[in-house]
C-alpha cells in the first residue's frame, strides 16, 4: 500500500523535531498546548500518522488533527475536519 502524504509528513516531522521549543513558545505561535495525558483528557486519540494525531474531541466529538512533536512530547495547533 503507497502513503501518498508519506513524503510530505517526513519533511514536516524533520522541521518539527529540529527546534521544537519549549511549552510557551508553541502557545504563543499556536495557542493551545497539551501534554499527553492533557491530550487523553480532551481527546480521544483515532491514530497516528507523524507528525499528526487523528483526534475526536471529548467535550463536543468534533473530529479534527493536531501536530505533535516527540521531545518533549507536546500536541498543538488542532484543526477541526
């Protein structure tokens, strides 16, 4: 099976990762942040696609994405489908 997005989720997830900041910067470029287990509060997590989580939101069931990077492990920038 070929990953048409393969490609472009490499070269995010490289851009990512190569400076990803600390907690309060990311807010103050993206707004809301979560950390894992603020994620699992509001989120149900649908799957995994680097640098991309598939969420469906708690509080209304809205399905949307968020990107995420891996150290520290801090989720931003959600965008409703």
């Amino acid at each position: 099976m070929s990953d048409a997005t393969e490609a472009v989720r490499r070269e995010l997830l490289a851009e990512i990762n190569a400076q990803p900041g600390s907690r309060e910067a990311l807010e103050a470029q993206h707004g809301r942040v979560w950390d894992t287990q603020e994620l699992g509060q509001d989120f149900e997590v649908l799957g995994f696609a680097a640098p991309l989580v598939v969420v469906r939101r708690r509080s209304d069931g809205v399905r949307g994405s968020l990107f995420f990077h891996h150290s520290p492990r801090h989720y931003f920038a959600f965008q409703a489908d």
